[in-house]
C-alpha cells in the first residue's frame, strides 16, 4: 500500500466518523476522555486586549523569554531545551439554544475561527486589535459553527470536568 492511498484512507475513515452532537447545557453531565461536538454561535470574545503570547514550543506554557530565544525551560517535571514562539489563544462565549459555555480556543482552532495566522495577529497594535474583535464579532453573530471537544479532568480531590477545542469549522 503506498501513502497516498493511507492517508486517502485515513481522511475518508475520519470523515465518515460519527460525530456526537451535545447540547451545551448537558456538557457537565459528560465523562472524561470523551470526544464531543457542539454547535452554535459565538457571542463574545473574552480577551479584548490581546490574544497572542509568548510561549515554549515543547511544552506551550507561557515565558517572558524574547520571542525566536532558545532556552532551558523549567515549567514542565522534566526540562527541555526550547524556543520562544508565538501562541495564539482565544477565550469565547459560546452558545447553543440549551445554554452557554466559555471555552479556550488554541493556536490552529483559533486561527481557524478568527481567518488570520497567529503572525498576521501578532503584529496588530492594541487598537487595531480591538477594532479587528469588534469586527469579527460583529461579521460572525449569525455564523453557525460546529466545534469538537475532548473532555478531561484537572485537580486533585475535586476533579473539574474541562473541554479541549480540537477543530473548529463553519456549518450551514
Ligand atoms: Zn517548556
């Protein structure tokens, strides 16, 4: 078998997967390590100010080390030699008839719902930041999107239920 016909196979196969539709008010009730969908509107971006940051490129956490710098990051149990990249995050509010949920929209999914490269964003100065928001906003009020979750658990003794954003995408 060559590759070309594996990864056709593989893309036909994802395709074909059923997806599992959730209202948004019934989210809490899931189990963890779960793979979901939701699908509605967006209402609100929660980060006005800025939605790019400097992160590890191993591990994705936060630094304030000069972006392209390679150093020795600390943040995970084991350190790892890293380069400072950009990071694009995006915090909404997400709605569906059933209900509301705010979720973290990462890199290629944030990307996705905002039309930009993180690069392309990243050089935005505060105000056309905010101007860019107010229009993305105000152009996708009625846009329906569907987007895939993973569910996981965080804390110790009490296990908070949180959502992963995997893949965004329009639908009709
Ligand atoms: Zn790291």
């Amino acid at each position: 078998m060559n590759t070309e016909e594996t990864f056709a196979q593989f893309h036909q196969s994802e395709s074909e997967t059923v997806r599992i539709f959730i209202p948004i008010a019934e989210l809490c009730l899931q189990k963890e390590g779960l793979t979901i969908w939701i699908k509605g509107c967006l209402t609100e971006v929660l980060n006005q100010d800025r939605c790019v940051y400097t992160s590890c490129n191993v591990c994705k956490k936060k630094t304030e080390v000069e972006l392209g710098s390679h150093f020795y990051c600390f943040h995970a149990t084991a350190p790892h030699m890293a380069t400072s990249v950009y990071r694009c995050y995006l915090q909404i509010n997400f709605r569906d008839e059933s209900g509301c949920v705010k979720l973290t929209l990462f890199d290629e999914v944030a990307e996705t719902i905002l039309q930009r490269t993180t690069e392309q964003i990243s050089g935005l100065s505060l105000e056309e930041y905010r101007s860019f928001i107010g229009n993305f906003l105000e152009n996708n009020k009625t846009r329906m999107f569907a987007i895939k979750l993973v569910t996981y658990k965080i804390g110790e003794a009490i296990r908070q239920l949180r959502f992963r954003a995997q893949h965004v995408e329009e639908v009709a």
